[in-house]
C-alpha cells in the first residue's frame, strides 16, 4: 500500500471528547433545530387554534359580595347570639357556603333551571365529548358499580343534577387579605349567566337571614323552655323562704328583718351617745382647767362656747367689756388714771368682769350637767343592746338557714331575670332584617366571552408547541453523533473524504450539479494519488456501500467522469447496482457493464481486466450484509467506501471496517450519499473552507 492515505485509519476517535462547551456550536444546533421548533410552535398554535374553534364560547358574570364588619357589629349589639370575630378560617367557611350543594339548590330553585333544557343539556365543544367519551369506557370497563339505593324522586334528581351543573361553572375566591368575595358563574348564554350569578348573592344573603332567624329561633325555644323551668324552681324557693321566716316568727320591716333593725337602732343610737359623752367630757375638762388657775382670764373662758344659754349672755357682756376698756385706754392715754371718767370706767369694767365670771360658772356647772345626762343615756343604750345580744344570741343557726334559702331564691331570680332578657332580645332578633354581607357589585351582563381566551390560548399554544420542538430538538442533538459533512467525517475516522452528493430521486439543480461534479472528481483524484495508473495496466476500484444504500451513489456520473479522459471504465456489477443503474450505464460511452458471471473463471482474469481497461469498477454489495464477498474485495487495488449521508455513526463505521478491515484493499477515499444540501451546510462552521465550497461556482 503506497500513497499519502496508506496509514492505518484512526477509527472511532471523537475529535470533542474531553473540550469545553462551545458556543458556536450550540449556535449551530440550534440553528439545525430551529425548523423543528418553528414546526413544534406552527403545531402548537394549530392544535390552540383548532382548540379554538370546536370550543363552544362561554360568558361569565362576576358577583361581588362583602362580609359587612359594621353590620356585624351592629348584630352582636342587638343580639343574644353575637356572631364570631371574623377570622381567615371564618372567611373561608363562607368560600365553602358559596360553593356548597344547598346553596346551589336554592339558586336552581329561584330560576327553576331544572326546568330549562338549554341548562340541563348544554352544548358541548369536541374536546369535552371526546373526554366523556373516555370516561364513559373506562367506566364501563371499570370493576366497581354503583351502589342500588331506593328510588329517587324524579324532581329532586332534577334539581341536584342541575345544582350539580352550577357547581362545575361556579368560582368563587377571596380578593387578597379583605373581606370582599368575588363570584362568577360562566355559561353559553349571557343572560343566564348575569341572573344565576344575581341568584346566588340574593341566595347568599337570604341564606344568612335565614340562618340567624333560625338560630334565633332554635335559641329562643330553649330559653323559653328554660324561663318555664326556673320559673317554678324561683317560685318554690320564694315559697321556702316566706314558710321558713313565718315558722320562725321572723317579721321582715322595710327590706330587713325587724330582730336585724333594731339591733342596727341600738347600735346607731349607743355610737351616737358615746360621742355626745366623749365631746362633753372634753368640754367640762377644758374649762375646769382654764378656771382653776389662781388668776384666770374670764375673759378669755368666756369666748369658748359653752352650748348653753349663757353663751348669749356671755357674748353680750363680753361686748360690753371689750367696748368699756376701749374708751377707758383712751381717757387713761389722754388724761391720765386719776380722771373722774377714768375711774368711772374702771369700775365698770370690774362690775363687768365680776358678772362674766359668774355667768361663766353658770355655764360650767350646766354643760357638767349635760355631762351626767350622756353618760346616764350611753350607759342605758349600752345595757339595753346587751340585754338584746344575748336575747338573740340562740337564733344564729335559723338565721344562718334563713341567710342560705335567701341566697337560693336570690340566685334563681337572678337567672330568671337574666334569661327573661334574652328572651326578649331573641325574639326580636327573629325578624331582625339585618345581614352580615351584602352586595357590592351587582353581576353585570357580559358582552363578550370570558372562554376560550383566544390570544391567550394561541400564546399558550406557540410556547408549549414550541418547547416540545425545542425538547425534541435537545433530543437529536444529544443523540449519537452521525456523518454529515466532510471534514466530520476525517475527523471522526481519520479516512478522505470526497465530499457529498445529493439525493438521485429528485432533478438537480445547477448548485447540486456542482456540488455532485466537484464530489466526483476530489474522489477521482484521491484514487489518483493511492492507485497511479501505469502504461498498459490499469486499475481495479471496489466500491463498497457501508450501509444499504441501493442507487444512492451516481456511479453513472462516475464512471462518465472517469471516462472523461479517454479511459475505457469497466462496471462490474458484483451485486451492488440496480437494474435501472445498469440501464444508464449501457448508455455512455467507453464504459461496459459486466456481471459478475461475464468474468471469465481463470487464474489471469484480473490481468486481462487490467490490460484491457484503465479502471474496472466493482460495484459490491453493502457491508452489513452476511453474504458480503471478502474474496472479490481483495482482488481490488483500492476502495472507496460509499457512507448514508446522516444515517450512521463514526462507531458503525469504526465496527464495520474492523470486521472487514483484512479484506479491504487502502481506502482511497469515502463519499457522503444522499445528502441534503440545505440541512448540510448547519452542520458545518460558518465561514469554514467546506461551507463556502458548497457555494463555490
């Protein structure tokens, strides 16, 4: 083996391993995968579009509805039952009420849906009766029956069926962290919809009337029932009471028992008495003090108030005095003590001094005398209240038993009463037309459609179309990688590589005719450069398809180009050409068309091929076949292998030249068959040698 590609081919090498992420080539896959998206987005929005168009449009009307914190507090108020601080959980059981099936019945009821056929059998879009389909098979198919009840009244399994209906078109949510509830009700009809969603707020509020008036009633029958009950129990102790105090002789005067109100009189009138004394006492000791000094200042005794009659007398003399020593300082200051008038005035102020101090003794021995009368009348209160004590003193176990009936009675009044006033506020509360929600936002009549959302589901369409393409895409990419340019080809597998040549089941364009010529003539060339032909000898060539690839490879227009120079090409076919290939063979000049069984049986028979043409083509069957002729292969002076453009792997043709490798002559060259230009040219880097050479004139 001569020539520059008679070296051992470095099959299986992946030029890749072991590198970095690169990102022109994730540019390059997804430039080769964006046909797959577009086509994934184009499919998506054709589903959303047809989704679009079977779907039968549906109207939706929107309740707003508010859990009144006023009115709530005005009912807790007025009512014996107030109702529960508004919480997250409370909110939420009122969601459920929304949603529930009595409501539901009621709303059907208001309307009388059950009697609408419209309502009960709804048109219904493709997608929907193909989901009811499924699920009646698979129902049918399924182990578990339905239970057997009793018969069902036909009106009532109206009703729930049509309440059944609501539910399924009903939502209900909470705006944010509020009190206001949003409720919409969604039908094909736009009037139904905007009065079923008005018949669940006017149900909703009556459903909460209705509530605490039967809550009020409830509450009002027990309360009533009780009133009977503790009516009889208050009686029968008042009844205790009243027998006890008249087998005991107890008389009751003003509000207490009259044993109690005169021991309280006694008691008042013997703390008052002792008062009187404590005061009179202090008294009568004061001025016995102040008039037993040797010289004492009647005067000035005579200005504390005794509280007897001579404290007038007293006041008037003192007067008398206090006026008679004014004029006598003044006479005594202007002319002396000797003054007739001086005198005069002296003796008046003695007479006066002389009658104080005799009034004041009056005064002295009468409060002294007010004295011993207290002290008499505290000593009489004193012995009197003793005397009633230990009268009274054996009664304290009746009177602890009259002390424990009363509480009895007074407890049971208590209750009573109490109850009494619930009573009353309950039964008011009966009809108390207030509820805690209300209406805010009447449901409007829609004029347009809430559903399908067509924008929407065509957006919706294009993303998840467009993702599955993109899925898909990721899944190509990440698959075996498979030859499909050139220099992947060389540089996977370390053999030649002619070039490409486009599908022979379409007419070529002028680029195809180009790129298919260019093709076969770098093989040609190869086959120069590992087989140089000599004087007289000429060349025996084995085309070998790796893979079944039939008629993919032009051997019509390689032999043409082989021909081209004056060679005369011997075609053999060896079980690799078709009928129609051996057709347009016979065609050209300066080639033949031999079968295999044309080649005469003897030793020298590749000689005489030999002498007689330049090149002797052996047209072999495909490597994968059981029956592949190792023996003919050998007999060739160079291969050239004929690769499926995009269908195996360099690992394929790594296994399937090992296994056959001894009987191969030097692969002179390979050639990728059956390519699409197009997709080719996203397998090769921009710019790159073999991409402009697609483009090359």
């Amino acid at each position: 083996m001569n020539g520059p590609y008679s070296r051992q081919p470095q099959l299986g090498m992946d030029p890749d391993a072991g590198t970095v992420i690169d990102s022109e080539k994730l540019g390059q896959s997804a430039r080769r995968q964006a046909g797959v998206v577009v086509k994934g987005a184009l499919t998506g929005a054709a589903v959303a579009l047809l989704l679009i168009v079977v779907s039968v449009p549906r109207y939706s009307a929107t309740e707003t509805i508010l859990l009144d914190e006023e009115r709530n507090e005005l009912l807790n108020q007025v009512s014996a039952l107030p109702n529960a601080v508004r919480s997250d959980a409370t909110v939420q059981s009122e969601l459920e009420i929304l949603r529930s099936q009595v409501l539901a019945v009621e709303v059907v009821k208001r309307l009388n849906l059950d009697q609408d056929a419209d309502f009960m059998d709804p048109p219904v879009d493709l997608v929907s009766r193909i989901m009811g389909n499924v699920t009646s098979i698979s129902g049918f198919f399924s182990s578990s029956k339905a239970p057997i009840g009793p018969p069902v009244d036909p009106a009532i399994a109206a009703r729930e069926a049509a309440a059944g209906i609501l539910r399924e078109h009903l939502y209900v949510e909470r705006v944010g962290r509020s009190f206001v509830l949003l409720l919409a009700y969604s039908d094909h009809n736009p009037q139904r919809a905007a009065a079923v969603a008005r018949a669940y707020g006017d149900s909703y509020v009556q459903f909460q009337l209705t509530s605490q008036s039967k809550l009020a009633v409830n509450a009002g029958q027990w309360v009533s029932e009780r009133l009977k009950v503790l009516a009889e129990r208050s009686q029968e102790a008042t009844s205790a009471v009243q027998e006890f105090r008249s087998r005991h002789n107890l008389v009751e005067y003003q509000g207490n028992l009259l044993t109690d109100q005169q021991q309280s009189d006694l008691t008042t009138a013997l703390v008052t008495a002792s008062a009187d004394v404590a005061q009179l006492r202090a008294r009568v000791q004061s001025f016995e003090a102040m008039m037993n000094v040797e010289k004492p200042d009647v005067l000035a005794v005579s200005a504390l108030e005794t509280l007897t009659p001579s404290d007038e007398t007293m006041a008037a003399l003192r007067t008398d005095y206090i006026n008679a020593r004014r004029n006598w300082t003044g006479i005594v200051a202007e002319r002396g003590e000797d003054h007739p008038q001086a005198l005069q005035l002296k003796k008046q102020m003695d007479i006066l001094e002389q009658t104080i101090g005799e009034e004041l003794n009056r005064a002295v021995l009468a409060t002294k005398a007010q004295f011993e009368i207290a002290r008499s009348r505290e000593a009489s209160l004193r012995d009197d209240l003793s005397s009633f004590a230990d009268r009274v003193t054996g009664d304290d176990k009746v009177m602890g038993q009259l002390a424990q009936l009363e509480a009895v009675a007074d407890t049971y009044a208590t209750v009573y009463r109490d109850f009494l006033e619930r009573y009353e506020i309950t039964a008011q509360q009966e009809n108390f037309p207030i509820a805690s929600v209300r209406i805010i936002s009447p449901a409007d009549l829609p004029d347009r459609p809430s559903s399908p959302r067509k924008k929407a589901l065509l957006g919706m369409g294009l993303i998840l179309g467009a993702l599955i393409g993109i899925v898909i895409g990721a899944l190509r990419e990440m698959g075996p990688v498979r030859l499909r340019t050139p220099k992947d080809t060389t540089d996977r597998s370390g053999l030649p590589c002619a070039g490409l040549t486009p599908s022979p089941r379409r007419k070529l364009d002028t680029e195809q005719r180009r790129v298919l010529t260019r093709t076969l003539n770098r093989a040609r060339q190869d086959l120069d450069r590992m087989v140089a032909q000599q004087a007289g000898v000429g060349r025996i060539v084995a085309l070998v398809p790796v893979d079944a690839v039939a008629d993919a490879f032009p051997i019509t227009s390689f032999a043409e180009t082989l021909s081209a120079n004056g060679e005369r090409v011997l075609v053999v076919d060896a079980g690799g050409l078709t009928p129609g290939q051996v057709q347009r063979l016979n065609a050209l000049e300066r080639v033949e068309t031999w079968k295999l069984s044309d080649i005469p049986a003897r030793d020298d028979a590749t000689d005489r091929l030999r002498e007689r043409f330049q090149t002797v083509l052996l047209c072999l069957p495909s490597l994968t076949r059981t029956t592949f002729p190792d023996a003919l292969a050998r007999a060739a002076d160079a291969s050239i292998l004929i690769l499926p453009w995009g269908s195996i792997t360099p690992d394929f043709l790594a296994d399937a030249i090992q296994l056959h490798g001894e009987n191969l002559r030097p692969i002179a060259s390979t050639v990728l068959v059956g390519a699409d230009l197009k997709r080719a040219r996203l397998y090769m880097r921009r710019g790159d040698f073999e991409e402009r050479l697609l483009h090359a004139v």
